[in-house]
C-alpha cells in the first residue's frame, strides 16, 4: 500500500503541544517492546494522544488499538498511522467507558494516565473497562508517577533552572517550560510556560496547567485487585534527566 502525505496538525493545536510535551519521552518504550513481543494477542494502548507508544509498537510488528478520548489527536494518530501504513485502529472513547468486542493479551497505561482519571472512582472504572477486555491470562500495566515529585520553584546555585520542551513545524517554534510544581495532598499541580514563536519572530505565550491525583502502585493495585486482576512484580522506570522516575505496576487479569 502507498503511503499517504501526512499534514502537520494545526500550529497552535492540541496536538501540537501534546507532541513537544509528550512526543521525546521514551524511557519507557524499551519495556513497552519486551512485553508486547511476551504477551500474545494484540495491544491496547489507553490514552493513546497523538501516538507516541502505539506508532512505536506498530512499526514493531504489533497490531495495536489506541484509545483516546480527544478527538483532534484521535484524527492526527489515524493520519499517522495511515502515513507509515502501520496496523493501528483508532477508537474515540474515555479510558473510563470504553466497551470492545474484541480482547487482548495486553493493554497499557503510560505516562501519567492513571493520574488524570479524576480520582479513585474514574480510576475503578477504567480498571475495571480494562479487566473485562483482557483475554484470559491477559496483562495489564500502568506507569505510576514516583510520589511526591520534588517542588519546582524559582531556580538556584542547587536547582538549576529546568530546560523547555521544544518543537518546531514549518519554522513555528513552540517551547513549553515547566515553571513550578505544587504538592498537595491529594493531587500535583504542573504549570507550564507555553510560548509560541513565528517564523518573523513574533512571540506569544499563555501559562497552562495540568492537575494529577496522588497516587502510589500500592494503591492502584488494590483499586485493580477490585476488578478481579492480581498484582505481578512491578518494574521499574529509572529517571531521566528530563523527567522524573517511575514505577509500573503489572496485573494479570481474571481467569
């Protein structure tokens, strides 16, 4: 099959800053390979964005599902993938309320997924979305954020200032810098610097912010055991010098 032309999405859209802030992660796509070429069956990628981890496993060999909810990434991840002509299906669902005909021997998690499903109850829901998809002997893994992530103040001689995330398209440069990061009981707070520069030079910015749930493994295991999976050895992701560490719990779902 001829590959199709891919447009770049929109200069200033969704997935465009999903990309610079999300598309240079790759810690963990080396674990992401090992348990795919384990786990038989095809793969479920929860909260796919524009790709990231379903693009990379496709080119592997694996044919893959992504779910997600944002209808703009949804489009740019099917234009991608019908690009590169790679065996990745696209659904249009929340992470909480998806139903599939079909069952897999794999579905994931990554990043910071779970700590975006507005508490213990929207988690429940996904988990359990997850638990009745899953073949018979099937796994499911999650990446949980390391708990508390250090405070992101005013940098020092210590701390030095952290580094943007930078993207250019059709010589617009979008750079988004985290600026502060504040802890909370029961949640995390990211602001981030977003600043978009025009191929004259022209340069606007907006402060964008993103608000987690606390969350350990210990925790999301119980809320999985609750939709009848069993907790296997997690792994680790180790830090990076642009991002933080992680752990990735592993469940095995019902019989």
């Amino acid at each position: 099959m001829r590959a199709i032309r891919q447009a770049p999405p929109a200069i200033d859209s969704a997935a465009v800053w999903h990309d610079a802030e999300n598309g240079s992660y790759g810690a963990d796509l080396v674990i992401w390979e090992q348990v795919a070429e384990r786990c038989e069956g095809p793969v479920l990628d929860l909260g796919a964005g524009t790709g990231r981890v379903a693009l990379h496993l496709a080119a592997r060999g694996h044919r893959v599902l992504a779910v997600e909810r944002d209808l703009e990434l949804v489009e740019v991840l099917r234009e991608r993938a019908a690009a590169r002509d790679l065996p990745v299906a696209v659904a249009h669902a929340d992470v909480r309320e998806f139903e599939l005909d079909e069952r897999f021997g794999l579905i994931l998690a990554p990043m910071q997924l779970v700590h975006l499903l507005d508490g213990p109850a929207g988690r429940v829901r996904m988990l359990c979305a997850a638990a009745a998809s899953l073949r018979p002997g099937g796994e499911f893994y999650a990446a949980v954020l390391d708990d508390p992530l250090p405070p992101l103040g005013p940098p020092t001689a210590d701390t030095p200032a952290p580094l943007p995330d930078v993207r250019e398209i059709d010589g617009w440069v979008h750079s988004s810098l985290p600026t502060e990061i504040r802890i909370a009981p029961d949640s995390i707070t990211i602001e981030r610097l977003r600043q978009l520069v025009s191929p004259t030079g022209r340069l606007t910015d907006e402060i964008h912010m993103v608000t987690l749930d606390r969350l350990t493994p210990a925790t999301l295991e119980s809320e999985a055991e609750l939709c009848g999976m069993r907790p296997l050895p997690r792994l680790p992701i180790v830090e990076t010098d642009d991002h933080v560490g992680s752990v990735i719990v592993r469940m095995r779902g019902p019989r």
